[in-house]
C-alpha cells in the first residue's frame, strides 16, 4: 500500500515553474525529514500559458498566472501552491495566504546579445515583453526599439538566437534556475531596476489550513519576506501591477528596509526616481513614499499609476 502523500504542492508546468516546485519540495523535506513521496507535485496549466501572440499587458483579465492554481486550492485539489512571486498580483483572495517565502535568488536582470547597456548597437532591436524593461531601456537608450518577445525562458533565448531582435532581458533568477547561470551579463541594480518580488517564490495555502501552513512556516525566509513585502506594499500603493513600468529594490537589514524606485513613462521618456529608509512593517511610511512619487509623476507617468484605491 502507498501512503498518501503529506502535502500537494500545485505549480505551473513551465520548466521555470517545475524547478521551483521542485526546490520547494526540496526545502520542504530537508525542513522536516521527510521522503520526497510526501510531497506530491500537481502540474496545472495556467492561462497566461496558453496566450503565446501577444503582451500580456493586452490579454485582459488579472490573475493569468494564479486563477487555475487559486480554483485548485479552493476546491481542496491541491495543499499549497508554489509561485514566481514577480507575477502574482498584490490583493490576493481572503481565503489565500502566503506561508512561506524562499531565500531570495539573484534580483538582477541579465542582458543576452551585448556586453553591456552602453556597447548595444545603436538602434538595435530588444525583444522583450515586460513594460519595465522596454520602458527602462527606451529611458536609457532612446535609439533601441521594442519587439515583442513572449514565451517561457527557452523560447526567448532561441527567438534571441534566431535573430528575432539583438538582445534580449531575463532574471537571473530564472537563467540560475534552468541551469543557465553564467549567460549574458548582469545588470547591476545601480544602473538598472529589477521587478517587485524578482527573484523571489512565494507558496500560498488556504487560510484554514493550519496544517500545511505549520509546515510551510518552517521554510519561510524572514529577511526576504521582509524586502518583499515592502516592494509589493508599495506598488500597491501606487496602484501598480506587474505590467507597470517600475524598477524597484527594497534591501533589508535587521532592523531599517532601504527602498530605490523609478517610474517610467510608457516610452521612456519620463522617469521619477526616489528612496527612503523604513521600519519594517511600517506600511504608512511606504505610503507617504508612494505619495511623494505620484506627486512627482509627469503626466506620462501620472495616467499608469492609480495610486491606491
Ligand atoms: N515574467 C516571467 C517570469 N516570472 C519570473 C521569472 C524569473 C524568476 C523570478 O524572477 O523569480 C520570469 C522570467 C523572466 O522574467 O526572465
């Protein structure tokens, strides 16, 4: 007779998504000295998966990466799921919440296709479909144009080798994950923003469970959910989503969490930058940050950003 297994961890199916499922059922069996037969992983098909032609900025409706995975919890098919947390939405259902935050991986993001920002060629073509990344390069080098790029992380790299544009922009998070650390070179975060909650994966439970949210509590990572928590309460606060045109970067010690943030004009054009020391938790703090760069905001800025509702 098999034993059932202790927990089912629901995950997307994309490579990118299995080797995080799998590292969660790593952490979670070293945590508690458990076979890996006790955690059962459950591939569900996303629909953000399913939508290959265009920016997901146009598909229409939130939740692309979460509603299947969220439908899955609240009918009990699965304990907990395992997300990229840079593409979860910041207001999550009640009935959800977010147990455990892994060690942060590398936040950076890395350029394939040229050494670096300054030696691409003038008007090359970046192939990308993150807002963030096509508004910050524009800001930087007004010369490149965008191109569309869709797809999980290898489809991107072979269209980048197929000559579909010049360079492309992936975390290094995900390249690590797949096996691919090394390609390209690293932005550095003094010249270039990565995304709120790059980096970082996130498994959420039901709310009721006390069972599995116990064992999930064990291979939380405090610091990072710290840094996370003060980059998705702020983009909250700006009325933002992972298809803003933010760069942003919270670094937390003990006892300060430093904050960097630059919202960018849809072309490039317009950018307003700032940076603030809080306390952790400290959700009014990040507020009156929020507020100060939406007062700041040129109109190209002002119409993408909502600030909270
Ligand atoms: N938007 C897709 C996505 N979501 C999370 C990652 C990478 C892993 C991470 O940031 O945690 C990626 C790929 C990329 O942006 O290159």
């Amino acid at each position: 007779m098999t034993n059932a297994p202790l927990i089912r961890l629901g995950t997307r199916r994309s490579p990118l998504a299995m080797a995080q499922a799998h590292e969660t059922r790593a952490r979670l069996c070293a945590a508690h000295g458990l076979d890996e037969s006790a955690v059962e992983l459950v591939p569900v098909v996303a629909g953000g998966d399913k939508v290959q032609d265009r920016p997901l900025a146009d598909v229409g409706g939130k939740a692309l990466w979460t509603r299947e995975l969220d439908a899955w919890l609240a009918e009990g098919k699965i304990d907990a799921a395992v997300h990229s947390l840079k593409d979860v939405e910041t207001i999550r259902p009640d009935f959800i919440t977010l147990a455990a935050i892994l060690p942060r991986a590398d936040r950076r993001d890395v350029l394939l296709g040229a050494a670096s920002i300054a030696s691409i060629p003038q008007g090359a073509r970046l192939g990308t479909s993150a807002p963030r990344r096509a508004s910050q390069m524009k800001n930087l080098r007004p010369d490149i144009e965008v191109v569309l790029f869709r797809g999980n992380v290898a489809t991107r790299m072979a269209k980048l080798q197929a000559g579909e544009a010049d360079v492309t922009l992936l975390a290094a998070a995900g390249l690590e994950r797949l096996g691919e650390a090394g390609v390209g070179s690293v932005l550095d975060v003094e010249t270039w923003l990565p995304a709120p909650s790059q980096g970082a994966i996130g498994i959420e439970c039901r709310t009721e469970d006390a069972r599995t949210r116990d064992l999930l509590t064990a291979i939380d990572h405090p610091r990072t959910r710290a840094e996370v928590l003060a980059e998705r309460t702020l983009l909250e606060a700006l009325g933002g989503s992972c298809q803003s045109p933010i760069g942003l970067l919270a670094l937390a010690d003990a006892e300060r969490i430093r904050l960097n943030a630059a919202l960018f004009s849809a072309d490039g054009a317009e950018r307003v930058d700032g940076a603030v020391e809080v306390a952790p938790g400290d959700a009014g703090a990040i507020a009156a940050f929020a507020a100060d760069l939406l007062a700041r905001a040129t109109p190209g800025i002002a119409v993408l950003f909502s600030g909270a509702s």
